[in-house]
C-alpha cells in the first residue's frame, strides 16, 4: 500500500500572505497525483489532476508543481483569502492500478 | 452541476445495531468508491465498484461492513453490527472509469456516531 505523506499538518497565515504545502508520495511507479480542497461542511473539490514530471498547473490564486523523480508535489496559494480555508487534501496512484492512497491532509487556516 | 448524492447526512447509532448509507453517484460514473475518513487521517478506501462487481474491497471489514451496487448505478453501505470504532465520516465517490488519472467526485459524506 502506498504511504503518502503531508507537511505541515496544519497552518495558519494571515489574510493577503502566500503559502505552499508539501505532498510526498513513492516516486516508484507513479500514475497520477490529485489534489483536493475539503471545506467543512462541503464534499471535497478537486483541484488539479497531475500526471508528468515537471508538470505545472494554475487554478486562479491556486497553482501545483510535480516532481516525479523525488516525489513530491506542492501546492501553492498565493494572497490567501479566509475563503482559502480548508482541508487540502494529495492522492497518489501507481501504475499498477492501485486506488488513491490519500494523506492526511494539510488543514489551512486564513485568518482576516 | 451533477453531484453525487448521499443519505444521510448525519446518523447516530446504538452500538450493536445495524446502520446503512445510500449513494447516488453522476449520472454515468462507471468508478464508484466508498471512503471512510477517521478526523485527523486521510480518507480510506473501503471498496470500489465498476458497474455492479466490485473490484477492491481489501480494506473492508467484511465481518460486519457489506455494500452493494446491485444495477450498477446507486449503492448501500451497511454495517452491522456498529461498533464504537465504526464512527467517522462515510464519503461516496464516482468518476467515470477506473482510469486513475480521471477525477473523483465526492459526495458530502454521512457522519456516523455510534454511542
């Protein structure tokens, strides 16, 4: 079973503040990486599907990068905003077919 | 948008009783995924249908969870009976094949308290 790993647990930053996140997976035949944003109270949405090395993707103020050779991946939010608080969730596949491994989680905190 | 459907939102349980969760997944979703996420951990794979077969159900307590996706579109989880430990959150999920580079998408999930 894959064992995929967040840094750090959780964050807090102020209001208009960037800050990034780390997700580690097996860099052993890797598939996909997902990453997801869990408000409370709300299902989880996802944000990026990621699958080359060097990969870089862009969703507003949101952006990842993914390193397969290392693996990991970060998840960049630049001028955070309350409405960025949430649980941000990674998800790693191999090419083995195995289901997402998730991790546990990064919980984010803006505060105003 | 579509979304996946889950019943209910919250259930509060006797430990020893049985207790079951509905999921309606996108219309079309082949993939569906029962999720169960313990506060502090990330979500984890309880079973996995394609259709109607399962086709990963490694990670289910099979001594008292069961579910079923008899025609292939909606689905039931139970358990029975409940055990203190069972309470966490139940997440339903579907995408439109096993393809792992496809996204999920997840319901609102169903809180389960057993007291």
């Amino acid at each position: 079973i894959l064992n995929v790993e967040q840094s750090p647990q959780s964050l807090h930053v102020q209001e208009g503040d960037s800050t990034n996140f780390t997700c580690s997976f097996p860099s052993s035949n890797f598939y996909a990486l997902h990453w997801y944003r869990w408000e409370t109270a709300k299902s989880p949405e996802a944000l990026f599907v990621m699958t080359l090395n060097g990969d870089e993707k862009k969703k507003g103020r949101i952006s990842a990068t993914l390193n397969t050779k290392e693996g990991y991946s970060y998840l960049y939010i630049k001028g955070s905003q309350p409405e960025d608080s949430a649980t941000y969730l990674c998800a790693s596949a191999d090419n083995y077919g195995q289901n997402f491994v998730f991790g546990p989680g990064t919980r984010l905190s803006v505060l105003p | 948008e579509a979304e996946v459907a889950q019943s209910p939102r919250y259930k509060i349980t006797e430990k020893s009783q049985a207790v079951a969760f509905w999921c309606d997944p996108i219309s079309g979703h082949a993939t569906l995924y029962w999720y169960r996420q313990i506060l502090g951990q990330g979500p984890e794979l309880l079973v996995q249908f394609q259709d109607e077969s399962v086709v990963d159900d490694s990670q289910l307590p099979k001594d008292r969870f069961s579910a079923e996706r008899l025609k292939g579109v909606d689905s039931t989880l139970k358990i029975q009976p409940a055990e203190l430990g069972d309470s966490a959150m139940y997440l339903c999920a579907s995408s439109r094949d096993r393809n792992n580079g496809n996204t999920i998408y997840f319901g609102e999930g169903s809180w389960l308290t057993v007291v």
